[in-house]
C-alpha cells in the first residue's frame, strides 16, 4: 500500500516533465514567414536570328561602294612603274615570279609609258596596292622623313614595319629605298598637304593614319597622294582618291558603313569622303563597331585580308 503515493508521484512528475517540454518546445517553433510577393520579371528577350539588313543585299551595296566595274582616278601614270624599276623599288624578276607571269594590264603599268589614269576594281587592287606600296616607301616626303614612324625609331627601327620588313620585290632592301628618291616632283606646299590629309585618312586593318604608314595600305595610300599632289590635286581630290582605294582595297568594311547608313536611313553618298576616311568610320575601334551593328549581309561572301605583297 505503500507504494501507491510513489507511484502517484512519479507520474506526477512525468506528466509535468512532459508538459513543460510541449512548452518549451511550442515557444521555440518559429512563426510561420509572412507570404513573399516577387516583383515581376522583365521578359528575357532573346537576340533574333533574323540579321538586321535582312532587307539588304550585298550586291546592291557592293555597286554603292566599290562596283565591279571599277572606279577610275585621274591622274598620271605614265612612266612610273618603269621609273620603280630604275629606283629598285621594284625587281621586275621577283614580281613577276610573284605572281606567275604578269598579265597585259600589269605589264602596262610595270613597263609602260602612255597610262593616263588609274582604275581600281576588285580584280587587280592587289596589284595596284603592291606597285603603290613601292612608291610611298620610297618617295622622298615629309611623312617618311618627319613622321611617326621616324620619330619612333629609336624604339623601333624602321626595318620592323609590314611596310618595311614586308616589302620583298625590290632590287634593294626596304630600309635602302625608305624615302630615298624623288620619282614625282613635289612642291613644299605640295608635300605639306599630303601629310594633312594622310593625317586624316584612317584604315580598318591596324586603325592608324596614312601619316604612319606601317602597313602595305598605308604606304600604297601614301603613294597614291603623292602621285595626285605632283600633278596639282587639291585636298577634297586627295580624299575622293584615297576612299577609292580604300573602298577596294577593305570593300566588306565600306560595304559594312553603307549598310549602317542604310539602316538609318541614310545614303552612302551622304557623308563626304573626308568623314567617311575619319578615325570613327574608317578606324579600326570604328570599323568594328559598325560592321558588329549590322550583322551579316545576305549575299556576303566569306574572306579576310593581309597586309602583305
């Protein structure tokens, strides 16, 4: 009988054990968390697969900006390619191995004496760019001989240029005939301008000025506005010169810049030639910026360039 006030008080104790636990346990059980509202989602919008000059065609672009038929230049040839020769600017062996024989047209220019003008297409702008090249590199000129590719030389020497260590189809070696001749006869005021507008005359390949040509365009282009200068071009007769071979000799970038223009409803024709040969068209950042805008071009062909002979 005894045992029954034991008993009574264990299970007493567990019952208030286990009460004071729920307790405890209950103030421990956190509040349930107030319903979170998520603020809309802006719509993923996905980039469409439909180009933006969809509506454009290469071919159409392509007669814009450098037609298939060529754009002529007016100026005097003459003589010239003979007078390269006779400088050893050119080795008249080594081009023609270059290029497996010369055609009627490149015999002309190379030996020659009775072309009047230049014209520049799709076909023989490589050509002409190589016989240009050897003209700039080796005219005596301001831009040669005061530019920047001589005011850097002692950082790097004059050999190391595409348009120096590059040149391989003359009689001489590139740093001989570096601005070592006068082929055309150019006034100070003459020779002044040409360092202006190459100044101002940008190319989509290494993004610099025809004023430091270290490329085979630059020094084509430079060659070019020498030639146009003797023979009493102005400034705007320069740059209308330059975006002609320009336009062939980078056609997808100048194609690219119609195509921009057209997607803002703008002409080709509409900016002179002097903003289209600017740092922001024509410059390498530019360039880029510009051709990454339009997208592809239906009809586009695949290719790429090279500064080399």
């Amino acid at each position: 009988m005894r045992l029954r006030p034991v008993v009574a008080l264990v299970l007493l104790a567990v019952v208030l054990f286990l009460g004071g636990f729920y307790g405890l346990a209950h103030e421990l059980q956190p509040e349930p968390l107030p319903e979170q509202v998520n603020p809309p989602r802006t719509p993923l919008i996905l980039p469409t697969t439909e180009p933006r000059a969809s509506h454009l065609h290469y071919d159409t672009l392509v007669e814009q900006v450098a037609p298939l038929s060529g754009r002529t230049i007016p100026v005097h040839w003459g003589d010239m390619g003979q007078k390269l020769i006779a400088a050893g600017a050119i080795d008249l062996d080594r081009i023609e191995a270059h290029y497996g024989g010369l055609t009627g047209e490149q015999h002309a220019i190379l030996l020659g004496d009775s072309l009047t003008e230049i014209t520049l297409s799709a076909d023989n702008i490589q050509f002409w760019t190589n016989v240009l090249w050897a003209l700039g590199l080796t005219q005596r000129s301001k831009v040669l001989d005061e530019g920047p590719m001589h005011q850097n030389e002692a950082q790097w020497p004059l050999g190391n240029y595409a348009s120096t260590g590059g040149w391989t189809l003359g009689s001489k070696p590139a740093t001989e005939l570096y601005s070592s001749a006068r082929l055309v006869a150019l006034t100070p005021e003459q020779d002044e301008m040409v360092y202006h507008v190459a100044e101002h005359i940008f190319r989509p390949c290494c993004g610099n000025s025809t004023a430091f040509p270290d490329c085979n365009h630059g020094m084509a282009a430079l060659g070019l506005l020498e030639l146009l200068a003797s023979q009493g071009a102005d400034t705007d007769e320069l740059y209308q010169a330059a975006l002609i071979f320009n336009a062939y000799a980078f056609s997808d970038t100048y194609i690219a810049l119609a195509a921009y223009l057209a997607l803002r409803g703008e002409s080709w024709t509409d900016l002179s030639a002097q903003e289209v040969l600017s740092e922001r068209y024509s410059g390498f950042q530019g360039a880029r910026q510009i051709a990454a805008s339009v997208g592809p071009i239906p009809g586009a062909p695949v290719r790429g360039g090279n500064c080399g002979a």
